[in-house]
C-alpha cells in the first residue's frame, strides 16, 4: 500500500489505515501448506509442498539519505532456487507504484547480495531481483493487468521492468477456493467498500442506504465464514489457518463498519459469529488430542509391564499411533514423569 503519509489525514484514519495493512498481511501467516499453494497459484509456479519452506523476511530499507523505504511484503521459498517473492497491497490506482516497486526490489536484491557475499566470499556482483506482484483489492476499470517502465542505459541497452496485476474483485468465492487462494477469501467483503465511500459523502442524508449496504456486507462474511469452515472440516486447511482467515474476515468488517457505517451491535455479531465456528473444532481438536495420550498411556503402561526396552516402546508407539520419533519420546518421558515415585 501507498507508504506516503496524508497530511490531513485524523489519527483515526491513520490508524485504521495501518490496521487494514495488518490485516492483509496476516492473511499470509497460515500453514506452509495453505501459503504454498496459494503462492504457486499467484506467482504461476510448482513448488512441492514437501520440499518447500517458507520465511516471511525484511520488508525494511535505509537509503542513502537515512530515509525508511517499507514494503508490504517479502517472502523467501527455500528449494532449489531460493527465490525471493514481493507482494504490495494497494486500493487506489496510483501511478507512482510502478517507480515503488522497482526501489523495493532494487534494495531486496542488494541486501540479498550483501547477504550472499558475507556467505559465499565472492567479489562479483549479482542483483537477482524479487517475483513481484501487485494485489489491487478494490475494483477500478483503470487498473490494467500488469505495470511496467522502460529502463535506459547509457549505451542504449533498453530493459522493461514488468509486474503482474492481480485484480481481486475478478476472484468469486467460488475461483478462490477453486484456485487454493484460501487465505484470500475475506477480500470478498471488501467488494462492497467502493460503494459505502460514495454513501458516506452525504452520511446523513444516505443513513438507512448505508445500513443496507453493511448488512450486504455481513451477509457475505457469514456466506465467507461458512466457505472457511467447510474447508477446515474438509481438511483442507487447518484450524490454526482456519482463525487466522476467520479472525481476519473479522477483523475486515470491523474495519468497513468503524469506517464507513459506525453499528456496533454488528461488530459484536460478526465476533459470535466467527467464535460459533471455531470454538467446536477447537474442543474437537482438544478431546481428539485426549484420546491419543490416553491411548499412549495404555500402550506405555502394557510394555513396561512386560518389561520391554525404550527402544521398543518407542517402537510400538509409532506404529500404533501413526506418530514420528519426536512425538513418540515425549509421550514416553512424560509418561515417567507422571508416573515418577517420590
């Protein structure tokens, strides 16, 4: 999003502007396996899910006059190619985010390269430039599909700088989920803010039409949260992903009805709403998790009674349970800690 400061902007805005900010970029905060396959889908690429890890990194840059150059985010996939992702959020159709965009990814891949260098003792110099994209999140019929610049050297060697477009409000419910952009679901609220800003220009006089448009508004989030829900009992994402995705569907509405329609009995139903769904899977999640200990318990307590080595319970924990070296030990040791005499 645009990093330039609106001088007459109230320090509610400003606040509510770096709240929206956050709560886009925790919609990149879920399980490797969700983020991975909505970054292949964005980025058009084909990484393993299990040969894949992702990090978040640096978004922050000092330039040469001491100034704080911040992008929205960065993402480093490690497999073969160690490639660097860059991911702006914007609103608007502004015209200088083409130039924004190539500062991020000129001082992303100079700090890789410092990086680099200090690892690998080599003298020659590489800039290898971040796969960007641009997320419009509200609809504009300006916006084209991608934005590019012509760079002009010296010796007349032309290179175009090209970044992709995505334009959210093209992406149904239906495709999102379609093309695994799980995390991206609650965007769909945000379809209907471009209307709410023009209502509120005359506020008084468009009251009840500014109600109507908020409780389109929760009409789509609880249609939004039932999708989320249903992926999670499907297993397709998990019940960590599917709050992080819920607490930001939340999050959303809150930040379209603080701003545009100012009715707190509906940030308060948004809030049981997303608390229905999830608190059930998190005690399924708890009573599931019981079973399993109770179940180790069992089979730990059977093998010490006939006197079987370590090695071999861990053994027979892992083949019953269906559960790694790691998860099998600590059933084992804390098993003797419950169970250690005084």
């Amino acid at each position: 999003m645009k990093k330039k400061e609106n001088p007459n902007k109230s320090p509610k805005q400003k606040t509510e502007h770096i709240k929206l900010d956050e709560i886009l970029k925790s919609l990149f905060t879920v399980s490797n396996k969700v983020l991975i396959n909505m970054m292949n889908t964005l980025f058009h690429e084909n990484y393993k899910i299990d040969e894949t890890s992702i990090t978040i990194v640096n978004n922050e840059f000092i330039t040469s006059k001491y100034d704080i150059l911040r992008g929205d985010l960065f993402l480093e996939l490690n497999s073969e190619k160690n490639q660097v992702y860059h991911i702006e959020f914007q609103t608007k159709n502004d015209k200088t985010m083409i130039t924004r965009m190539f500062e991020y990814d000129f001082f992303k891949a100079k700090e890789n390269y410092q990086r680099r260098k200090s690892k690998e003792n080599t003298e020659k110099i590489v800039f290898y430039m971040p796969k960007s994209i641009v997320m419009y999140i509200e609809e504009n019929n300006n916006i084209s599909n991608h934005i590019d610049m012509e760079v002009v050297f010296p010796d007349e060697q032309e290179v175009i700088y090209k970044v992709p477009v995505m334009k959210c409000w093209e992406y149904s419910t239906q495709k999102m989920v379609k093309n695994k952009l799980y995390p991206l679901l609650p965007l769909q609220l945000f379809n209907l803010r471009k209307e709410l800003i023009k209502l509120n220009k005359e506020k008084t006089k468009n009251k009840d039409k500014i109600t109507k448009q908020m409780k389109k508004v929760m009409k789509i989030a609880k249609q939004t949260t039932k999708e989320i829900a249903k992926l999670e009992e499907n297993k397709e994402i998990k019940s960590e992903d599917m709050h992080t995705i819920l607490l930001a569907t939340s999050n959303l509405f809150q930040y379209l009805n603080n701003n545009y329609g100012n009715d707190m009995k509906l940030n308060e139903e948004v809030d049981i709403m997303t608390k229905t769904l999830y608190d059930p899977v998190v005690e399924a999640r708890g009573i599931k998790i019981g079973e399993k200990i109770g179940e180790a318990r069992g089979i730990i307590s059977t093998c010490i009674e006939f006197k079987l080595e370590k090695d071999e319970i861990i053994n027979k924990l892992k083949a019953n349970l269906n559960i790694d070296d790691k998860k099998a030990n600590k059933y084992l040791n804390d098993y003797y800690k419950e169970n250690k005499k005084d």
